[in-house]
C-alpha cells in the first residue's frame, strides 16, 4: 500500500502561483503514471496533468499554465501553477499507478484545497 500525502495549497489571487507537492510513502520509482487531478463542487474529478516514462499530458486548460514534475529520490510529485484563474478552483489530488501481475494499483491522496479570487 503507497499513502499520497498533498500539501500547498491554499489561498491566492487571480494571476498568482501555488506549487503543489505530494509525498509518497514508499518508493515512486516503479510507478508508470504519477498525476494531479481536481474536483469542484457538482462536478466529477477531471485530469489536470499526467506523466508517464512516455511523455506528460495537461488539461487543455492548464496548458502553458501548469507544470508537473517527479523526484523519485524524494518520493515527490509537484505541481507548479503559474497565472491562476477563479476557474482553477477546487480540491487537488495527487494519483499514482502502477501495473503487476495482480493488474492495475491506483492511489489517492486525500487532496488539498485551491481556492483562486478574482
């Protein structure tokens, strides 16, 4: 079992950053997918940003905004948000997979709140 843990989020206006980190428990250098995703309230969790060993994937509304990074020496995932909008807000989770013979593993963190102001 791998525990997610989120922080860095929190309060910023319009235009401003938040970097996000997630830590993992245990080791993230077998994990083939490491991602953000986020929800707001009435709506289902959607994909923020995902990085594979095949090449990262950013929502079409982040792009250019947001970047995702992995340091497997620290168990870490980050996410740097430049120029947030109102519409970034919402809870941010951290996920992690990966694959063995048992199939696919999946993991959550608890996630962390963003919150940007006009």
């Amino acid at each position: 079992q791998v525990q997610l843990v989120e922080s860095g989020g929190g309060s910023v206006q319009s235009g401003g950053s938040l970097r996000l980190s997630c830590e993992a428990s245990r080791n993230i250098a077998n994990m083939e997918g490491l991602g953000w995703y986020r929800q707001t309230p009435g709506k289902q969790r959607e994909l923020v940003a995902f990085t594979t060993t095949a090449g990262t994937t950013y929502a079409d509304s982040v792009k250019g905004r947001f970047a995702i990074s992995r340091d497997n020496a620290k168990r870490a995932v980050y996410l740097q948000m430049n120029r947030l909008k109102p519409e970034d807000t919402g809870v941010y989770y951290c996920y992690a997979e990966r694959y063995s013979f048992e199939g696919q593993h999946q993991y959550w963190g608890q996630g962390t709140q963003v919150t940007v102001s006009p």
